[in-house]
C-alpha cells in the first residue's frame, strides 16, 4: 500500500479521563482514540461522526493462555501497565506489561492508518514456556446503531443479515477458512457509514470472525486468531497478517468490489483450476447438472433423459450410490448398493451418450458405529478437541448416528481417502469425486499427528496433498502407483493387485479429465477444486425465514476463477435412502409437491442463471418433462441462453446490481429438503421475493452485459443503469441473437414476456 501524508498525534483529553492521556491517531479520512488502558474509545469516519457508542468495549484483546495442567484467560485489562508511543507519519504503538500471573509477560499491539483504513498486529513477547492458544484482537465496539444496518457476511456463497443487531442475536462466529468463504464482512447503513474488516492473511492462516449482538442492541465484533505453535519462538510470538479495519460507505457489494482488488491478486486465484485453464473440458461445458440419488436408473436414466429432451451436455452429481447408508456408515462406499458389475454397464453407457458422474465422497466424516471404524483404528487420527476427546457430530435424524470428523493433517486419512477415490474411478470408471463439507476446515489438538497442536494452516496444505494425490493417481500413464487393497470386507472393489496389472490400469482409466468438487465455496480451495456447490440459492428449502437473505458475495469477487454450480431446486418431495429404518420412511417419497411451490423452483433456478452457475436440477424425474412442462422448459432456456453467452456467465467479472425499479411479490416456499421438514410434513412460509433479477457482467471480450429473468406469470417492464454513452444493444435468448438497435441515456428500458429470460450485451 502507498501511504498517504497524514498526522499522528497524540493529546492529554481530561474532559473523560480524569488528566490521563490517551493516544490518537488521525489523517483526515479516519481517525482513531484509546484509552487510558488502551481500549479503543473512538474510530471516526470522514465526516467526524464516531462509528462507536459511548460504552466502547473496555478491552482491546483477550486472549486464551496454555500452562501446563491448565488453560487461563488473559486480557489487557490484566495489565498494570499500559503504556504507548507514535512514530509520526509511521504508526501508533500500545503496550501492555506487568500481568499478574505473567509477570515476564510484555503485549505490543501496532495500528497504522492508511487513507481512511487501520492496520492492526499484535504480538508476544516473554511467554515463558506458556503457549497463547487463542488471541481475540482487535475488540471493536460497541459499534453504534444505525439506521438501516445490514451486515455482509461471505458465509460461503454469502448472506446479508438485516438488522443484525435482532436477526443475529448472542455470540456468532463464522470459522475460516470454511464457512466464512473469505476473510471480510461489512456493516452497512443506508445513510453514512459503515464498518469495514478484513485480513491480509495469504496463508491460509485459522481464525473465527465474532460478532456479539446483546440484549441491549450493543455490537461488539472481533477476529480470533489461533497461533501455531511451532511459530513460538524464544518466548514470542506475533500475528503473521494485519488486520484490517475501516470506516465503510456503500453496500454489501462496494465491500465485494473494495476486496476483490486485494483478493484477485493472491496466489489462490492466480493458480485457480479456472484461471489455469484445468478445468476438465466435460465439466467446463456441462450444460444443466441432474442432482439425484439411489441405483443407476434412478440417476442416469432421468440424465440421458433429459439431455435427449433438451439437447444440453447433461452431467449428474449422485448421492446414494455407495453401499453404505447415507451420513451413518462412511467411508464404507464401496462397493456400490448395486454391485460393481451394473454400476459399471450402467455408467458406460452413460458416456457413451457423453453424460459424465460425480460421485458422493464426503472428505472427512468417519461413522464411529462401523466396523471400520474399529478394524483400523480409525479413532487414532480423528479431530482432537482441547482436552483431547472426540466431539462426535450427527446429521442423520433418522438414525442417530454418530460420525467424527477425520484430521486432513493426518497421512493416514489422506490416504484412506485416495484409495476409494482411486478404486471408484480406475475400477468404476466414474468421472469425479464431489467431496462432501470440503471448503470447511477445523482446529486439531493431538500431538500424535504430526501438525501444529491447534492453530496453524495444516489443514489446508494436508487438502493440497490429497488433491493432487488423487489426481496423481487417476491421471492417464500414471504407472508408479502402488495400490493398496486392506482386509476390511467393505473396501473389496474389482481392484486389486491380484487383478490390475500395469498396463490394465492404464487402459482402465477415463480417457477424460477427473474433476474435484466441493461442497461450499472458499477462497483457499480455488487452487484444488474444479467445481464448488452454491447451494445458497436453495436456503429457504433448508433454513428458516430468519431476516437473512443469500446474496453472491463470493461470486461477485471471483467468478472468473471458480465454477459454481449446483442448488436444491426439486420439483417433487425429498428421496429417502433404503438403507435407512424403514420405521421413518415417508409415504409417498419424489412426491410432485404442490404447484403453488413453483415460483419457489422458478426462483432458484433464476438465481443461479444471473449469478453466473451451472444450472442444476435435483430429484429430476423423466415424468417432470409432461407434468411439469412450463418448469422445466425454463430450466432449458436457461441452459441455453447460459451456453451463448459464456464470456459472461462463466468468464465474466461482476458488476454493481444494474436493476433500477424493484419487481418483488409475495412467494410461497416450501422448507423442504433431505431432512429440513421430513417426518414432520412441509413447513411452508410465505415472503417478499425478486420477481426480476439481474445481474450486470464485465465479460472477458471486453463488452459488458446484463443477465435478465422474469420467474412471473406476466409481463415485466425493466429500467437498467447501463454504462454511460452511445451504446449498440443487442439480446441474446434461447433462439439466438436480436439487434435491439443504438441506446443513448443514463438506464435502459426493456420488456421481458412471462418467464422470459435474455442477456443483454452492450457494445460501445
């Protein structure tokens, strides 16, 4: 960053602190003031106003410190002794010492003011032998109340909380990398500004974002971050990233645009499966994806189906194909529930009719009630909590069952999960692996594995290692493999060294590229994952009306370097797998569901079209083609009109929302998925939703565009901020291209008939 001139003071203000000075830091677009013990007592915006309410957090960190036989918390409250100094032109230094029970114990945090934004580190000096294992910094709060808040969270694809302070109330924290896709977020307001966050972190460093919303409305947010302990050395420790915090004007997506030109720059992007142009060409070009479960004719059959009827390159994303029972007994998936032989003609004959398969793999749940689970000892090497325990987690309702979480900084897990990977490609000959929960990561606490105790970046370099494990092993020519085959009955498949020879593998492999995806999106996997799952354009099938909306917050920082594809649109009742208890089995499972839910579908699918993603239908059925004629004739337009228009909707960079009038109605929505509503019914809500969604593109041909849809029964008239000047306007639909002729003026009007979707591209 280039640092503007600015001027660091620091003054004695008695008026609220009884003659003790505080320290200030100001250059005319920002300004910050401490307190006496160092908390921060004031951060201003530009026009002075303090984005702070007068009861400030009093402390500017806590922390969380490791002695051996206990843990103990620590704060700069502690201190008794604070002290500070400024470098003019440079940085504000705050300094923490004389701590009871740390006596040796000395805590430096460094600001610096950059334009209207704040840099923040901290460091450790005279631990002594004690480890920090969490550092909470900075607190800022409690920030003032506003009007119109909404706080942008990139909760993977991303979410816009409205009035945060009630929609998310208690203690929320959103881990990265995982669920927090990227490491910002922004409060915004409707008149002034707002708060800006971030980290410049390009190591895949673990931290937690905070924001605590109490009773009393006050909003207290904070960054957790969580050393690594071998980065302890001669008793100090220092946060290696700054963090950054600014005041913010503008909405959810300024904050996009105000990330993206840090982010695009970072080798995660730079070396994206997109961008390097890895991307298999099969799943590249994949025209609608058929999102189904079961056997082979429950999943391929509607496939072939459906690209016969539409004419699209169809690919299917297949859950329940493995032989055990779905969120109860991974990772025993092979063999197949059908047996390997009709698996394999089935998908053979798939390809030949070019529909290509990824198959369900969740990378890192372990079903502690299978055999398995005891036979290799599979325990040793799963995810450690503090006090060395296992905390079991449990998503199938149906049977209770208990999974743990497997270490990916363990060489054992990665390799478990390589070879079914391996067997289910070169012996099934499926075409790649979506591997459930990756863009998620976790902290791990046993010393036995060989990683970091706790904080540190393991995590995502033991995913690195399994990525290209997996495709080492899958690639064609790939002779040096040394195949495993353990004794356990569930990992038998026909490959075996007894059975594949080198030369055979070679001729057994897929003579086309193996994609990887995952579920979620994440910044940090952009380099090792070819596809990612925004199921966000689905919530309301699986979350309640809670006051938050999806918006595409990750999409609108890296579209061009990421496929998004994938949503919950189903047009019937959820499936249910025959390996669960026959007890809880629904009536009537792919039940056609009510028509009334149909804009509930249309909307989705609308979603995914404008916000750049393959299209993707889930429970699909042959039938829906003749009962559901008008919902799946839009899901093909889609498709279509996506495939000529591809230098924007897959290679475009987003532009800010280009809708000038507002085309929202009341909607019903059905919360509905495999186990939101199961056993219990629909439970349906009804609320406002867009009509008319569009989304503008910078394409990579060096023209602009906007994607346009219409999900109503009627005709819609838009008006559209396009850029500036004398422009040749020309729609692209389904049927080909219109010249629309030259347009001249701040917005562009245009009617779109029902259920009408186009591209509207703007040449200068």
């Amino acid at each position: 960053m280039s640092c503007k001139t600015f001027v660091l003071c620091f003054a004695a203000l008695a008026s609220s602190h009884a003659g003790e000075p505080t320290a200030r830091i100001a250059n005319g677009t920002a300004g910050l003031e401490f307190s006496p013990k160092g908390a921060l007592a004031s951060f201003t915006s530009a026009d002075g106003r303090n984005l702070l309410s007068s009861d400030a957090n009093p402390a500017l960190w806590k922390a969380e410190i490791r002695r051996p036989g206990t843990n103990m918390p620590l704060s700069a409250m502690d201190a008794s002794s604070f002290s500070f100094q400024t470098h003019p032109g440079k940085k504000a230094e705050l300094r923490w010492t004389d701590f009871r029970d740390f006596p040796q114990l000395r805590v430096t945090a460094e600001v610096r003011l950059d334009r209207d934004a704040s840099e923040w580190r901290i460091r450790m000096e005279g631990l002594e032998g004690d480890i920090p294992l969490k550092i909470e910094y900075p607190l800022i709060g409690s920030v003032a109340e506003q009007p119109g808040e909404s706080l942008a969270l990139p909760v993977w694809t991303g979410q816009l909380a409205h009035n945060p302070r009630k929609s998310l109330p208690g203690n929320r924290t959103f881990p990265y990398p995982g669920t927090l896709s990227m490491q910002c977020a922004a409060l915004c307001v409707s008149n002034g500004a707002g708060i800006y966050t971030a980290c410049d972190d390009t190591q895949n460093f673990g931290k937690v974002l905070s924001f605590n919303a109490n009773r009393q409305s006050q909003l207290v947010f904070s960054w957790s971050h969580y050393p690594e302990a071998t980065s302890i050395r001669n008793g100090r420790w220092s946060l290696p990233y700054s963090v950054i915090v600014s005041p913010h004007t503008g909405d959810w997506f300024s904050a996009a645009e105000r990330y993206r030109s840090w982010a695009t720059n970072q080798p995660w992007a730079k070396q994206s499966r997109l961008a390097t142009q890895q991307v298999p060409e099969w799943a590249l070009n994949t025209g609608i994806w058929v999102w189904n479960r079961g056997r082979s004719p429950d999943v391929l059959t509607p496939a072939m189906a459906l690209k016969n009827r539409s004419g699209m390159p169809v690919s299917v994303f297949w859950h329940w194909w493995h032989g055990c029972s779905y969120d109860a007994g991974f990772p025993e998936y092979l063999p197949p529930r059908e047996g390997a032989e009709p698996f394999k003609t089935a998908l053979a004959k798939a390809h030949k009719q070019d529909v290509r398969a990824l198959v369900y793999m969740n990378q890192r749940l372990w079903g502690m009630e299978t055999s398995s689970w005891t036979n290799r000892g599979a325990e040793r090497f799963a995810v450690k909590v503090p006090d060395g325990t296992i905390r079991p987690e449990i998503y199938n309702t149906f049977t209770q069952s208990k999974c743990a979480s497997m270490c990916m900084g363990t060489e054992f897990w990665r390799g478990v999960y390589a070879d079914l990977a391996e067997r289910a490609i070169r012996a099934l000959g499926v075409n790649g692996i979506y591997m459930d929960q990756a863009c998620t990561s976790l902290a791990c606490y046993d010393p036995a594995h060989g990683h970091p105790v706790g904080g540190g970046k393991y995590w995502i370099e033991g995913f690195q290692t399994l990525s290209k494990d997996i495709r080492r092993r899958t690639c064609t020519g790939a002779d040096s493999i040394k195949i495993r085959s353990p004794k356990d009955p569930w990992y038998d498949s026909p490959l075996t060294p007894q059975t594949v020879s080198k030369t055979s593998r070679n001729r057994s492999l897929p003579q086309i590229g193996i994609a990887l995806a995952g579920e979620g999106t994440g910044e940090s996997w952009l380099p090792y994952l070819d596809l990612m799952l925004g199921l966000q354009v689905s919530r309301e099938r699986y979350a309640a009306d809670d006051g938050r909306e999806t918006i595409p917050f990750f999409h609108a920082v890296y579209h061009p370097f990421f496929i998004p594809f994938g949503n919950y649109s189903s047009l019937t009742m959820p499936p249910y797998d025959d390996l669960w208890p026959a007890a809880t089995a629904p009536a009537e499972p792919l039940k056609l569901l009510d028509r009334k839910y149909s804009r509930q579908f249309l909307l989705e699918q609308a979603r995914a079209f404008v916000w750049g993603q393959q299209p993707t239908i889930a429970n699909f059925l042959p039938e829906h083609l003749q009962n559901r004629t008008e919902e799946m004739d839009f899901v093909v337009r889609l498709a279509k009109v996506r495939a000529r228009t591809l230098p924007y909707l897959l290679h475009g960079t987003m532009l800010p929302p280009p809708l000038a009038s507002s085309h929202a109605a009341m909607t019903d929505f059905s919360r509905l998925s495999i186990y939101a509503g199961q056993g219990g019914g629909i439970k349906e809500f009804r609320k406002e939703a867009d009509r008319v969604l569009a989304t503008a593109w910078q394409g990579n041909n060096g023209r602009q565009a906007i994607a346009l849809v219409n999900i109503g029964d009627t005709p819609a008239t838009v008006r559209l901020r396009g850029p500036s000047g004398k422009l040749r306007l020309t729609r692209i639909d389904e049927k080909g291209s219109t010249d629309l002729g030259f347009h001249q003026g701040p917005d562009i009007e245009t009617t779109l008939g029902p259920r009408d979707a186009c591209v509207i591209e703007m040449n200068r």
